[in-house]
C-alpha cells in the first residue's frame, strides 16, 4: 500500500471510535433511528470521505474545514446537494461537533466559533449552489 492510502485506513480506523461514541449520543438524546441514520450517514461522509480526500485530516482537527467542505466539495461533488441537504448537512455536523466538544475532543471555544461562522456563511452556501446549478459556478474562478 501506498503511504497515503495506509494514513486513511488508519484515520477511518480512529474515526470509528467517534461514529460509535456519536451514535450512543445521539441515541441518548433520544433521536428517532431514521434521524440517527442520517446523521451518521452526514458525518461518516465529512470524516471519512472529505477529511481524507486531499490529504488525512483528523476528525478533532476538521472542526476547521467545514467552510470549504460544504462551499465547494459537497456542492460539486454530491449530486444531492440541495438548500435542504446543505440544512441536513449542516445539522449533523454541528451535532456531531456538539458531541466531540462534551467528550473533550474539541474545545468549547471551537465548537461555538464554528456554529456562528457557520450562521454567519449560509447565504454563502446557497449562493454558491445557485451558482453551481445555473452553470456559473466556474466563472468566479
């Protein structure tokens, strides 16, 4: 195996102790299994699919590329992406961040920091999937 593949396997190894810890969580919070379904499925995809996409970042030190994960990778790469699963998208990670903050994971201080600047950028979000779905996406650039 290359180098870089063998970093993944050991980060998506890490991150299952998050998705399980997550889970028990979200299930102590009393969630319904559908909504618990996608949330996992939301934050599976961030940790495990994004955060080792251009290099292999760690869950607690991802907190940071949010931004960039739904504003560009999540709008260009996932065909669902819609107003409604950038909300969905946005929910489980603040979930999951809410989660990895109360476990010491992350500090406090992050976690409230990313919540707003995540408030602050939603019409950002959109903004940029508007441009994506009328074709003017790749004219900024």
């Amino acid at each position: 195996m290359v180098d870089y593949e063998i970093k993944v396997e050991e980060n998506s190894k890490r991150n299952e102790k998050y998705i399980e810890g997550f889970e028990k969580w979200l299930i102590e919070k009393g969630l319904v299994s559908k909504t618990i379904r996608k949330h996992l499925s939301n934050v599976n995809l961030y940790i495990n699919d994004y955060l080792n996409y251009y290099d292999v970042i760690k869950a607690e030190d991802g907190i940071d590329d949010i931004y960039s994960f739904i504003d560009g990778w999540f709008i260009r790469k996932c065909l669902w992406a819609s107003k409604n699963s950038i909300k969905e998208m946005i929910a489980s990670l603040k979930k999951f961040y809410q989660y990895m903050s109360e476990n010491n994971y992350v500090s406090i201080e992050d976690y409230k920091d990313m919540c707003i600047f995540i408030k602050d950028s939603m019409d950002d979000f959109f903004e940029t999937l508007d441009d994506f779905d009328n074709g003017t996406y790749y004219d900024i650039f």
